[in-house]
C-alpha cells in the first residue's frame, strides 16, 4: 500500500497504477536507468524508486517533471464522466447554522 493520504478507492489504485506503468515504460524504451532518469527529471533517485516499487504515489509536480523529461506532458482533456464524482466526507463537520440568516 502507498503512503500518504488515507485509504485510496479502487479507482485511485489504478490510475496511480498506470501511471508507474507508464513510467516504466518509458524507463524501458529510452534505456535510461533509474538514476538517469530520475537526475534528468531532477527527482530523487529514492522517490522514482519507492515510486516505482509502489510504495509511494508521486505528486502531479514531480509526475509532470518526469512526463517533461521524457518530452511528454500532462494535460487534462475534457471529457463526458462516466459516473459523477462525488466525494466523501472523512468526518462530520460541526456548525451553528440554525438556518436563519445572523442567528448563533
């Protein structure tokens, strides 16, 4: 499991999954190394490992650093949604809201 935020969906598993494939491949078809790769793309060599190894996600900066590396970007593209995203709250919030405008 991934360091970081809370438990992830299943569908956050597997866009972060295919992202580090992605990444792998890249890796694969360039014939960089590990420590090329992660010196051209000015990360650290541990954090492209744990990365890659799964044991931690990489932030979009870091991801977009590597894409740039590899002379790729990231970019987002609109699309239909298949289901509405909609997310969860972790706990409940607390307010004084008694409906009435000025009321405490």
């Amino acid at each position: 499991m991934t360091k970081g935020r809370g438990k992830r969906t299943e569908k956050e598993v597997e866009l972060i999954d295919s992202w580090r494939e992605i990444v792998r491949d890249l890796i694969t078809e360039t014939g960089n190394s590990q420590l090329k790769t992660a010196c051209g793309a000015n990360i650290s060599l541990r954090t492209l490992s744990d990365f890659l190894n799964g044991d931690t996600c990489l932030s979009l900066a870091k991801l977009e650093q590597l894409l740039d590396f590899f002379g790729y970007d990231l970019e987002a593209v609109k699309r239909i949604p298949s289901e509405p995203y909609i997310r969860k709250r972790t706990r409940p919030v607390a307010t004084r809201c008694t409906g009435r405008a000025g009321a405490m």
